[in-house]
C-alpha cells in the first residue's frame, strides 16, 4: 500500500515541481550510490509540522531555504565559473580559452587596479600596477581581443567591476555588438556593488550619491535592453575576506541590498521590475557546518525581507541566487599544497548550502597569481565534486540535520539583528558613513588573528605542524614590458578616432552627468567611438567629485 503524501508536499508537486521537470528535465544517468541504492530527488521528514513548512520548506518555493530551485543539481549543475585576468586582453584571453577547453561554463573576469579606479594605463598612478592583479582594459578594441574566438551570445561571463561598471558593461555590450551578437541574448553579471567598497575594499571611486545613481541607471537601462542580465552581484566576499564573521557577511550583504532597493524604488522602478535581476556573491570559508548554514539561512532571510519589507510578489524576486567562492584568506603561503584540502572543503560547503555558481581559488594563490596548472587543479575540484562525490544527486542532502538547521535558525536571527541596528542609522549608506560595519568588521578581524597568534585556532602548516620548508611551486609573473605595450596601444587608438567627435562626447557626458537622465545610453555611445575608461571615468569625476572618506 503506498502511503498518501501530505497535502502541502502534493501541492508543492504539482504547483512547482512538474513544471520545473517540462522545463527543464533532471540530468541523464541514473541518481543511486555505489551500492545501487537510489537516491531520492528530495527527502522529507515523514511528517512536516506547519513551524517547519515555515522555515523550512520545499526546494524551488518561498521561503526557499532548501534552495532556488526545486530539483537543483539534479537539472542542472552549478555554473564552474573560474576568476582569471592578467597582463593584456591576449593573455587572458589565452587563459579563457584554455578553461573552456577543459570543462569550464562560465567566464569571470578579474581586472587590473588601474581598470577597477577608472584610470588608463598611461595615468601617473596606473604606473606599476597594470596588468598585475588582473587585465588591463581601458577600450571597447581592448574589450574585443579580451573575447576573441568566444561567441558571447553563447557563454555567461561575470565582470567583478564597480566603481566603473556601466563603462565595461557598455564595452562587452560594444564588443559583442561587433561580434555580430544580439545585445538581448547576453547573459552574465556586472558585480556593481559600489557599498561594499566602501565597508571593504576602496576601489570607489565617486561618493556614495552619484555612485547609486550609477547602480540604478544600470538597473533600469538592464530590464529594457539586457532581460538575461545579472545587474548587480551584491557581494558578501569582500567583507568576508576583510575579516568579519559569517553573521557579519550575511547581514552587512543584506543590508546593502537593502539600500539598493531602496534606492532602484525611489528611481521610480516597481520591484517586481528589476528584482529578478539581482544576485549575490558570498564566500565560503573553513567552518563546513556554519558555510552550509550560512547559506541556507541568507536565501530565507532574503526571501521574507523581499515579500514583508518590500511586497515582492514575483517569486523570482523572492529568490536569494549567488555566486560562491572560496575563501582567498584562508589560503597560505607555507605548504600551499594543503590549500587544495581547504579548497575542497569550502567547495563542498557552497555546493552543498545551493550555490548557482562557483568559483574555487588555486593553491599557489598566496604566493601569485594562478598558473594554469593550478587554475587546472581548482577546476577539476569542482567537477570532482560535480561527478564523483554524489553531492549533486539529491537536493539539500543535510535538511534536517539537528546541528545544521539550529545554525541556520541562529544565523538567521543574529543576522537580522545587525539588520535591525542598521535600519536605526537610517539604512546601509548611514550605517557606513558612521563606521559602524567598518567597525565591526575590525574587531571581528582583530579577533580572528589574535586566536591565530595565541594557538587557539590551529592553522595547519602555519602554527602547527609546520615543516620549514619553503614552497616549491612554480608561480606566474607579468611582464613589466606590458605597461608600455599596453601605453602605445592608448597612443594608437587616440591617434586614429575622431579627435573632435570624441571631445564632443566628453563634453556632453559631463553635462548628463549634473542632470537626471540614465546615463547608459550615452556611456554605450560614448565607448562605441573609442572614448576610453578614463576618459569617461575622467568626466564623470569633473561631475561628481572624487569620495574622500572623514577620517
């Protein structure tokens, strides 16, 4: 006699499952362990109590704890979207050829200090940092070598870009244009998330006022011109690798996001408008059981905030989707060797917490940047685990574990109470310009390296089990001539446009810039007749000023 499923779990069947398997059929082979015994698509406790179908939940439906999508990997696989960029738009592009070639299915591009400021190389403090942690691209022909031989129609790249992320998304529409590709069929993520930045990192470049203006123009020119488009990739990684906690990532995140709905309502868009296009970055650090936690409890937290604070009724716009990656920091430079160890493990938590894509670092990262040897080991990690592990064959396999759904409850609450806190600033850009996630942050920080520094958290190979040997690794060095190669090129593509017509565009894009009109459309003109990054970032400052912290 077969027994009679409950009714919320039939419905669940009906009204989200079986439309997702039409769309989308489960991967081919068959889902079973090595002993032949099968693997069910979703495992449920015999009774769901109405607490549970609450916090808990079904896979694919609000609130989404048990992930975004209801049958997950067992549709699809995550995105294997390695982080890669160095030297010139040839040499990356060398290298994203070479990760396509060997199982990758997505691009994400990692530029330059000088790119990521809004200068081109030949400005004074572009000197000795172009092409080091990332490429240099400062033009749309720039743009176009990046991508040479890849159909973009055909690939989704993510761009980690913010301060000047409206003008290298105009250069890769640009490019694809002259591809031959059409601008709607594009499909990736523009990271875009300029708080973070000044919570983390400090590659701002304006204040914070006209740097949101920049986030919502994008928003809204997306939703009309690029509906496949990722508009922001609200990123927790950053404050993570400065140093804050898993509670701190997830609620400083979510606050942030917070403010760019805020902000994307008060440009006047409906939520439901440009809500589905947003998505997230966190990372996944050494703790596994919190890693899981973290991710399940951000995806419900998101989901309640989006239908209570905001009336989003679009499930879509429910979803918390991100991008993991693994957790730079933690990686060292003493027997790198061990890195792919803790690779794996932040790997494995991000797969099994529901990532839609992921990146997994190298272990020679504290030493390099990554060869392609390297770079080779981290990818075969993920498909590792993809193919071989059994971890994509059922969707959230540690649902109900006691220690696991008491951390993601724990999370969750903690999470929203920095939330709370925020909200008595008067939201995420006050909380900033007070210091207070900075200084959060710094004590968090502060604590971490103290109980390194006192043995009471082990690192391995660094204060214990230590061997004194120094790292035997090949490691990847730029060629300091690529400044000049990459100078003469600017030389070049300035001797040849039209000189006038460029001045012209300058000019206009500076007055844009003091009204109210979306500025995509112009910053897209402007690179389609070789205006440089900076350039455009040049008349956007004689605007706006550049951001100078208080204190």
């Amino acid at each position: 006699m077969t027994e009679k499923k409950p009714e919320a779990r039939q419905r669940w069947e009906a009204d989200i499952l079986q439309p997702a398997l039409k769309k989308f059929p489960e991967r081919k082979g068959e889902f079973q362990t090595s002993s032949r015994i099968p693997l069910e698509r979703v495992y449920f406790p015999a009774a769901m109590t109405a607490e549970e179908l609450e916090t808990i939940g079904f896979p694919g439906q609000y609130p989404f704890t048990r992930g975004v999508q209801p049958t997950m990997y067992r549709g699809r696989l995550w995105t294997m979207r390695q982080y890669a960029g160095y030297a010139t738009a040839e040499e990356s592009n060398a290298r994203y050829r070479f990760l396509l070639s060997q199982g990758q299915t997505g691009l994400s591009v990692a530029f330059d200090l000088p790119t990521q400021i809004g200068y081109d190389p030949d400005h004074e403090l572009a000197t000795g940092e172009t092409g080091k942690v990332g490429v240099s691209i400062f033009s749309v022909e720039e743009m176009e070598r990046l991508f040479a031989d890849i159909p973009l129609e055909k690939v989704s790249t993510s761009m980690t870009i913010n301060a000047p992320a409206a003008v290298l998304l105009a250069m890769y529409i640009a490019a694809a244009k002259r591809q031959g590709a059409d601008p709607a069929r594009l499909r990736g993520t523009i990271q875009n998330d300029i708080l973070k930045e000044y919570i983390a990192r400090g590659t701002y470049i304006y204040a914070p006022q006209p740097s949101m203006r920049l986030v919502t123009d994008i928003f809204a020119w997306c939703r009309e011109n690029l509906p496949e488009w990722n508009t922001i990739s609200i990123s927790g990684y950053h404050i993570r690798e400065a140093g804050s906690t898993a509670v701190q990532e997830v609620a400083f995140t979510l606050a942030n996001a917070i403010a760019y709905v805020d902000a994307a309502q008060r440009a006047g868009m409906a939520v439901d408008s440009f809500a589905p296009q947003l998505a997230f970055f966190f990372s996944a650090h050494n703790h596994f059981l919190e890693e899981v936690a973290k991710f399940r409890a951000a995806r419900r937290l998101w989901a309640r905030i989006m239908r209570e604070r905001f009336h989003a009724s679009d499930p879509r716009s429910q979803m918390l989707r991100f991008h993991t990656q693994t957790c730079g920091s933690t990686l060292t430079a003493q027997q790198p060797e061990n890195n792919v160890a803790r690779v794996t493990v932040q790997a494995l938590a991000a797969v099994l917490g529901g990532t839609q894509s992921l990146h997994t670092n190298s272990m020679d990262e504290a030493l390099s940047l990554p060869t392609e040897k390297a770079v080779q080991v981290a990818l075969r990690t993920q498909q590792i685990l993809a193919h071989e592990s059994g971890a994509a064959d059922t969707v959230d396999p540690l649902a109900g574990s006691y220690a696991v759904e008491a951390l993601t409850d724990e999370i969750q609450k903690k999470a929203e109470e920095y939330i709370r806190r925020i909200d008595q600033f008067g939201g995420a850009i006050a909380a900033i310009e007070h210091g207070f996630p900075q200084a959060e942050i710094h004590e968090a920080a502060y604590r971490a390296q103290q109980a390194v520094e006192t043995g009471k958290q082990i690192v391995v190979g660094v204060n214990e089990f230590t061997s004194g040997e120094p790292p035997a690794l090949e490691t990847l060095r730029v060629d300091p001539a690529v400044e000049e190669r990459q100078k003469e090129r600017l030389r070049a593509l300035r001797h040849k446009r039209d000189g006038s017509r460029a001045a012209e565009l300058i000019g206009r894009l500076e007055t844009a810039a003091r009204g109210g009109d979306n500025l995509m459309p112009l910053i897209l003109t402007c690179v389609e007749n070789d205006l440089t990054l900076g350039e455009i970032c040049g008349a956007l400052r004689a605007a706006w000023g550049e951001y100078r912290p208080e204190g």
